[in-house]
C-alpha cells in the first residue's frame, strides 16, 4: 500500500468499485502490453462519502474521447510518486471526470474460493479527503 499527501480532494481507492470482470480484462491489457485507455460509466455519490461504482468500461482513442464519469490507463511503473503526480495531472487537467485511476501492475486474488487475475490500480477520486491510496479489489 502506498499513500501520497496532495492538496487538491481526493479520496482513498477503495471508494471507487470496479467489478472483478472489469479488472480481469484489463489484466490481459496489461500482461500483451497494450497501452489502452479506459472510459468509465457508472454513478458517483457525495454521500455519506466520495465514491464511484463503475458499471461499463470502454476504450477510447484519446482523453477528450472520454464521455464518461472517469479515465484510466496503462503505465508499468510503480514508482508511487510518479503515479500520483500523474493522476494529479489528469484529473486536474479533467474537471468533468470524478475518477482516474492507472494500472502498474497485475496481481491474482482469491474471489470466493477462485483465483482471478486482476490489473491493480492506483486511483485518484475527486472528492473531500486529502490522500491517495493503492488497493486491489
């Protein structure tokens, strides 16, 4: 787990909930090396806290493609800084998006007695808290 302090709202990853399905697939993504970008649907809520349940997922050529209530994207580093900074920027750069997560790695996770791979992200929600964390579903 990794935490970063920044100024402008965010909360903890684990307000964002993004179906096993949906981070499977990315898995794959992430394992042939592709270098996607994702357009998330879903709902955000502002109470009782910042939170963002994502429901569909598409690919989308570019940033200003993303009709959506989120993005997220492909980068192998796991340098915490870095990615923080990177999230920062766009979701600064993206008022419309209350999400925006990256995906450095893949990991396998026991779901209800089956292993599934799954991509791991690091997300950044736009919201009251004040920390960025990483967790995997």
């Amino acid at each position: 787990m990794c935490a970063a302090q920044s100024s402008s709202p965010t909360v903890p990853v684990t307000g964002v909930e993004i179906p096993v399905g949906i981070l499977h697939a990315i898995a794959l993504d992430v394992d042939q090396r592709h270098d996607v970008l994702y357009c998330y649907f879903g709902d955000r809520f502002l109470t009782p806290s910042v939170r963002v349940r994502v429901d569909s997922v598409t690919t989308v050529p570019s940033v200003d493609k993303c009709d959506g209530v989120g993005l997220g994207f492909i980068m192998r580093s796991k340098d915490p800084l870095l990615l923080s900074q990177l999230l920062r920027g766009v979701i600064d750069g993206n008022p419309r998006f209350g999400v925006v997560s990256v995906y450095y790695s893949t990991e396998d996770i026991d779901r209800f007695g089956d292993i599934v791979h799954v991509a791991r992200p690091l997300s950044m929600l736009r919201g009251a808290a004040s920390t960025l964390t990483s967790s995997s579903q």
